[in-house]
C-alpha cells in the first residue's frame, strides 16, 4: 500500500486535469473528476488529502461544491486549494470569503503548487 497522499483535483477541463498529471505525479496519488458531483460521489466512499477545486464548471460549480462537501463530515478539516483562470475582482472576493487554504490562478507553476500542497498537507499534522 502507498504512503502517498491522495490529491483530487476537480476541474471539466481535460488539458488542466493532465497538467495536474505531469505535475503532481509521482510525488502524489493524483484522483481526478471532471465535475462536482463526481467528487462528490468520489469523497462518498474514498478519502482525499487536499482537494484542488476548479470553480467554473457546468451544473455545479466549485462555489456550490463547498456547500455540498459540508454534507460530509469527514471533509470538513480538509484542506481545499481553489484553482482558477478567474482573476475578476468579484470572483477573488467571493473566494477568499469562503474557508478554503489557499487560491492560485491558473496556469499554475508545477513547484509553487507542489509547495502550496505541502503547506496544506503540514496544515492539517
């Protein structure tokens, strides 16, 4: 069994979802979802470390994902790292007013994700 920790990044985008790949694999068990309700039903029955939230998706987006991820209690004290191309005043205003760890802007550099990682996982020692 691995001693890796378990990342879920959760964004619709494909191509980001493989750069999460060529960034974070092999230092971490990498999970991914292309939605919400994905992860969701993935948090339902898997544990997860740190959780990378896209916020722009169809149906539900990452915003109404953390309402949703209150429904679990187990997921409450883990750290969750939004990353987003939405650089709108409105937009980091309302993401910062919610208890996530930390925001980044997409594209991401592969060694301050990976440092902002750490810092989560250390967060929660």
């Amino acid at each position: 069994m691995s001693d890796k920790k378990i990342v879920l990044a959760i964004d619709d985008n494909l191509q980001q979802l493989s750069e999460f790949k060529s960034i974070l694999i092999p230092e971490y068990d990498l999970r991914t979802v292309k939605s919400a309700s994905e992860a969701v039903a993935f948090l339902i029955k898997n544990k997860a470390n740190v959780i990378l939230l896209d916020i722009e998706m169809p149906n539900i987006n990452g915003f109404e994902f953390l309402n949703d991820l209150i429904k679990i209690p187990s997921y409450l004290s883990t750290p969750i790292i939004i990353v987003s191309g939405n650089t709108g005043q409105d937009f980091l205003t309302k993401a910062k007013s919610t208890d996530v760890f930390d925001i980044m802007i997409k594209p991401v550099n592969r060694d301050n994700l990976i440092a902002v990682i750490e810092k989560a996982l250390a967060s929660k020692d």
